[in-house]
C-alpha cells in the first residue's frame, strides 16, 4: 500500500487565485515527480526533484513551481490559475536503486 | 515526439477472454518497462514490469511479451475478470539511478464483460 498523500483531491477555483496541491510521502523516498495526466492523453512530466532543495522542470512546459524543503513533502503551485490549468495532477516518489513508482490518487483542478 | 506510443485506446473483453494492449518505444537505450493499472479515483500503480534482457515476464493472469529488434511490448491478461477493468499504462525508462522519469503511453481503458 503506497504512502503517499496528496490534498485536495477536488478544486475548483476562479481564473487569477493562487494555489497550492500539497504532496507529502511517508516512506522516505528520495526522488518525487509531479504529473499532469488528461483523457487520452499520456501523463506528462511537469517537475521533479532528486533530494531535498532539488527541483526541476519536466518535458512539459507549466507555469507551476514546486520545492522540497523537506524530503517528505513536495507542493506545487500555481500562482495565478488559468482554465488552461484545468487538469488531473498526479504526485508520484520512488526511492533510491528502486524503479517503481508509488502514486498518489491525485488532485482534480478545475479552473473557471 | 512521443517516446512511447499505445494501443487500443479502449477494448471490450468478455469474463474470461484475452485482453492484449501493445505499446511501441522509440529510444533503444530504455532499460526499463513497466504497467501500471488505474482505477477510477485512484492513481496508477504498478502491475508488471520487464527489462530487455528477457522476452517474457509472467506473474499470475498477467504477462509481458517483449520484443526487442521490433522495439515493442505488450501486455496480456489471461482469463479477464470484471475486476480487471481499468486503464492501463505502459511506460519506459531507465533504471538506473541516475535517471530522472519515466515516458508514459495514451493509456487503454478496458472493460471485462460479465
């Protein structure tokens, strides 16, 4: 059973908020990602983060950032919603010499 | 470019029928190949995995083929229950440490009949 929490896991926000999809992993894992995932669509890379104060971009291009002050807790923010936001984020960690990856159930966002 | 392409988008499969979702990869150094089955409200998670150097992996209903020269692996699930409807993800990767992410296909959303 995977270990990891994302909050909320529904939100629907006005077009200019600031928001925030926390993440937190309980397992101690060194590496967390954040995914974008849309019907029929693949999931997309957005961010991800080796180790504490690591972070960088994914293949796909979002105007969220992320940080990682902490090795269990990996929030990603938004700094002014678009409904081009409005999507399924998905959070993800898995630890060191392990390729499996342990999800969270994600966060559905949509932006009016 | 996609790295990794899949098909069917969807497929219907009567209880206890052969469900089979391929999936197709461009970069010959991946090392790594997983499923991950989701669930509505959930995320994905884990099903299977191969790496290159074996044609065949097979844990309980469920079996990779891996074909390397044609760059292509699909999954089979054998004797498909109800309990199997989902979507489906391949992806490829690396797995050493030093890599960052995995590349995931479109996803096949199947449903098993009663």
């Amino acid at each position: 059973e995977a270990d990891i929490y994302q909050t909320p896991r529904y939100l629907v926000i006005g077009t200019g908020k600031k928001i925030t999809l926390e993440c937190s992993q309980t397992m101690g894992h060194d590496k967390m990602y954040w995914y974008q995932q849309d019907p029929g669509m693949e999931l997309h890379l957005i961010h991800y983060s080796y180790g504490v104060n690591s972070t960088e971009k994914g293949d796909l291009s979002s105007e969220s950032t992320v940080s990682r002050i902490r090795t269990e807790h990996f929030p990603l923010t938004l700094e002014s919603a678009r409904p081009s936001h409005t999507s399924q984020y998905l959070c993800a960690s898995r630890g060191y010499g392990n390729e499996k990856l342990f999800f969270g159930s994600g966060t559905q966002l949509s932006v009016l | 470019q996609q790295q990794v392409k899949q098909s069917p988008q969807s497929l219907i499969v009567q209880k206890g029928g052969i469900s089979i979702i391929n999936c197709a990869y461009e970069n010959t150094a991946f090392d790594y190949f997983p499923w991950y089955q989701q669930f509505p409200g959930k995320g994905p998670a884990l099903l299977i995995a191969i790496r290159p150097d074996v044609s065949e992996k097979k844990e309980g209903r469920f079996t990779i083929s891996f074909n390397k020269s044609a760059k292509q692996f699909s999954l089979h699930i054998m004797d498909s229950q109800p309990g199997d409807s989902a979507t489906y993800f391949c992806a490829a990767g690396f797995s050493s440490n030093t890599g960052n992410q995995f590349y995931f296909g479109t996803g096949t959303s199947l449903t098993v009949i009663p």
